[in-house]
C-alpha cells in the first residue's frame, strides 16, 4: 500500500488526480476500522492531516465555511453557539478521543446513512464544496448522497469544506441507540427552527439509503402558531412527529425493525419540536 502525504491542498488534488484510487484519510476513525477488520484495501492512502486549510473555519457572507478537518472537538468547542444542532450530534460521536480526531468532512466522504452529522447538515440547507485539479464545484447536501456508502464525489475530487447557515432559530438533534454515546444510531433526527421565515428544517439519520428530509413535516410547519408563540398543542406535535416518522424508509437489521424506526422517529419528531419551540417562546 502506497502512502501519499502532502503538505498542501495543490499537492493533495494533483496526487487525488494522479491516484483516483486513493483513500482519503485524516481522523482515520472510520478508515482505520475498515483496514484493521480487513474490509477494505485501497493501493494508497492519502494523509490530509499536513493540509493546514483544511482545518480552518470562518464566516462566508451569512454563512460558515468550515473545512473538511475541523473535527467534532472543535465544532463543539468553537462553534457550538453558531452551528447548535451539528454540536449537538458531535457530542454523541464516539469518545473524546474519536471527537478529537473524527471530522465532518470524513462523515461526508464515508457517506453513511448513519453519520451523525449528516441529518443536522440536512436541516439547515448546507452545502458540500468539493474540489479537483478541475476546478470546484458545490453540492447541495440534499443531494450529495447517492445510495449507502455512496456520494456524488468523483475518483479525482475531494472534499475541502462544509457551507452552512449560522442558526437562525433554536435547533435539535436526537438519536435512539443502545447508549447516548459511543453507538451507530438505530435511528436520529435533527431539527432547525427559523422563526423569520416561519419554517422548520429536518434530517432523518439511519432510516433509509440516505439520510433523508421530512418534506412533508417542514410544510406543516405552517400551521404552527408563529404570532403568538402559544404552547403547541399536542395533536399538532403529534402530527409533525407522525410526518417525520413517514419520511423514512427503513430495513430491518440487526440494530432494529423497520416499524421500530419510524416509530422512534416519530417520538423524536415531537419531542425535538417541542423543546425547539419552547426555546423559541422563552427567546
């Protein structure tokens, strides 16, 4: 096994162009696993950990643009105030030794339906920036991924940063597993509330081939009592979280039923909703 390590993002893309083959790795929290099981044998790996911007965030107009190796420790220590709902999920990842390493950029690149950053990126609209010796482009995060395990991502293309809305409301993220930490979620869920626009953003995590969005549950966000900041009753909260829990499409597996899924999905749905919506009316 070949192992390239350059030391900037040039060199990175023209060594990803050179070998398309090889894995990108920086945390290696998930690439390591798969090499110690023998699951995976890429002929190079590519260390990205010497590629300082990488690991840089900053404001981009009403935006953050956060690289690809800022990790789960940084995102709750520097931007927990900003970014609540991605904060949120980095605490449940792994160990503190796995949130000092792991990153969001190797969330994306595994492209699991499981990573627990994905389902709060779906909720505030984010964006992928991916880049080759081509040139860049930007991808929806709604549409970065394409099945389990797979994304829009070319063999010559890397992920240099994630683009996303500073919250503009309270946010949620919620997840059912065997612990609260340290676990693959049988099933999570994230919300952003936008009282400004009067709108609810939505990520359903590990119920379906992608993470997905609750269309459905985000237009009933209009029939909650935006004027007044009333309690909301609990056959709306019910509703929503009903809509949520129809969003999905899960299997069965060895971690759950299907039918167990979309009902914890629901119970998160309502759950999250409420605890948004009262942080909204104490605002």
């Amino acid at each position: 096994m070949e192992f390239l390590r350059p030391s900037t993002w040039d060199e990175a893309l023209a060594a990803k162009a050179e070998h398309p083959d090889a894995v990108p790795i920086a945390g290696g929290t998930d690439v390591m696993v798969e090499l110690n099981f023998g699951r995976r044998r890429p002929p190079a790996l590519l260390d990205l950990t010497r590629v300082a911007p990488l690991s840089d965030w900053a404001a981009d107009g009403d935006r953050l643009r956060v690289g690809a190796g800022v990790t789960y420790r940084r995102i709750i220590d520097e931007l927990g105030g900003r970014l609540p709902g991605l904060a949120m999920a980095a605490r449940t990842v792994g160990s503190p030794q796995i949130r000092n390493r792991g990153t969001v950029g190797g969330n994306l690149g595994s492209a699991s339906p499981a990573g627990d950053a994905h389902p709060p990126l779906l909720a505030t609209g984010a964006q992928v920036e991916v880049e080759s010796v081509r040139g860049v482009r930007t991808v929806a995060v709604t549409d970065f991924f394409q099945g389990p395990k797979r994304s829009v991502l070319a063999p010559d293309e890397l992920i240099g940063a994630f683009l996303v809305p500073a919250a503009a409301g309270p946010q949620q993220f919620a997840k059912v597993g065997t612990r609260n930490a340290m676990v693959i979620a049988v099933c999570s869920f994230a919300l952003a509330l936008d009282p400004a626009r009067r709108s609810v953003g939505t990520g359903i995590g590990s119920a379906g081939p992608t993470p997905l969005r609750a269309a459905d549950a985000e237009s009933f966000a209009a029939e909650l009592p935006w004027d007044d900041r009333a309690p909301l009753p609990d056959p709306l909260v019910r509703r929503f979280g009903e809509l949520v829990g129809a969003a999905a499409r899960p299997i069965d597996d060895v971690r759950g039923s299907a039918a167990y899924r979309r009902h914890a999905l629901a119970v998160l749905g309502g759950r999250t909703l409420r605890w948004a919506w009262e942080e909204h009316r104490c605002a």
